[in-house]
C-alpha cells in the first residue's frame, strides 16, 4: 500500500523557471511533512518540512504548500537553477510512532540553462 | 557532509551470502534508521533503533536483522542473499525529542550477482 504518491516521476524546467512538485497522503495520523533532495550518489538532504498545523511554509526558494482537508501537499521550486537538478522525496512521518518516514515515489527534475 | 558514516561505500557478493552494514549515528544522535532503496520498492523504511532498543520495524525482511551497540553505531546484517536485494542502504541519524529532522549517511551499494 503506497501511502504517499508522488507526481510528476519527472519534470524539465528552464532555468530561472517554477518546479512544482505534488504529493498525497493516505494516513491522517501523519504530523510531519519533509521533502529531501538527493543527488546521484548522494543519501537524501532534508530540504524543508512542514507540519499539519500551518499552510505554507517558505525558505528561499523553496516553499510547501499544504492543504489538510484534501490531504495534499506541495513543492515549489522558485528561480529554478541547475543546480537544483536532482532527485526530490516527499515524506510524511508520525512522530508518536517513532518518527519512520515514508517516501513517495521521487520525482526526477533537470533544470536547463 | 551530514556527520553520519557508512561502511562500507560499495559491497558486491554472491546470492547465499550474508554481509554486515555498519552505520555511525551523528554525535549526540541517539536514533537510528535504516532505509533501502531500489529501483522498483523506491525508499522504504526497514528497522529504528533508539538508544540501544528496537523501536519500530517496517517491511523488512526475516533474513535481515539489525542492532545499535552501547557505543550507538549500528549494523545491518544481510544473509542468505538474494538477486533482488541489490539495492541501496542508508542509515540516518536524529535526536530523539521534538526534532524530527533524519540526517542520511551516503549510503552503502549492495551488488549481488
């Protein structure tokens, strides 16, 4: 049972462009959302992460958006560079069951300069 | 560079065999995660260690087992391999308490031909 999907599996953006990743959830036991980068070779990095009580959270360029009620949530990648080429994970966890994350699927995003 | 170390980088072996994973937690990091990744499961949560206990199991395998030492480093064993358990394993590292955030080792590349 996938509980978290992940979409797209993989997107181009030009440079300078918005990535804009989607993400749903199954479990409303989950507390926390994290998205991670990963680069080839590389363990996952945590990027930014959200928790259930608020709406939108924003760190430079990137920004969660969060929607409880539809159970979905979002990346978006602002002023894409390549360099923010590599693989992204959403993730949910319940901290009461000891904080396991479960993945989506990974969505692939090659930045063009 | 996220303060968690794995060994070894690579591990190539033959179906039959059994291998040991060694993860070095963050300093101060009481808990453990173990992950695998692969091309078709995509990252799944395997087994949890806090402080030296087992604190949550996720789909993994009988013929795997883990443990965290007094000294909090922990060992993935692998036995009785198979073709399909090729795959990467991270570990990840976290404070237990109110932070969530999982720093991910770089990971060991298991090849079993």
């Amino acid at each position: 049972q996938q509980q978290v999907k992940q979409s797209p599996q993989s997107l181009i953006v030009q440079k300078g462009g918005i990535s804009i990743i989607n993400c749903a959830y199954e479990n409303t036991a989950f507390d926390y959302f994290p998205w991670y980068q990963q680069f080839p070779g590389k363990g996952p990095a945590l990027l930014i992460a959200i928790r259930p009580d608020v709406s939108e959270k924003k760190e430079g360029r990137f920004t969660i958006s969060f929607n409880k009620s539809a159970k979905q949530f979002s990346l978006h990648i602002m002023d894409s560079q390549p360099g923010d080429s590599a693989t992204y994970f959403c993730a949910a966890s319940i901290k009461a069951a000891g904080n396991k994350l479960t993945f989506g699927g990974g969505t692939r995003v090659l930045v063009k300069p | 560079d996220s303060g968690v170390t794995q060994t070894p980088k690579h591990l190539i072996t033959a179906t039959g065999q059994r291998v040991t994973l060694r993860c070095s937690p963050r300093s101060g990091d009481l808990s453990v995660y173990w992950y695998q990744q692969s091309l078709d499961q995509g990252l799944q949560f395997l087994i949890q260690y806090y402080n030296g206990e087992e604190r949550a199991k996720g789909n993994i395998l009988e013929r795997f087992s883990a443990q965290q030492f007094p000294d909090l480093h922990s060992e993935l064993n692998l036995s009785s391999l198979e073709l399909g358990d090729s795959a990467l394993y991270f570990c990840a590292s976290s404070v237990e308490g109110a932070q969530e955030t999982q720093y991910f080792g770089p990971g060991t590349r298991l090849l079993v031909l």
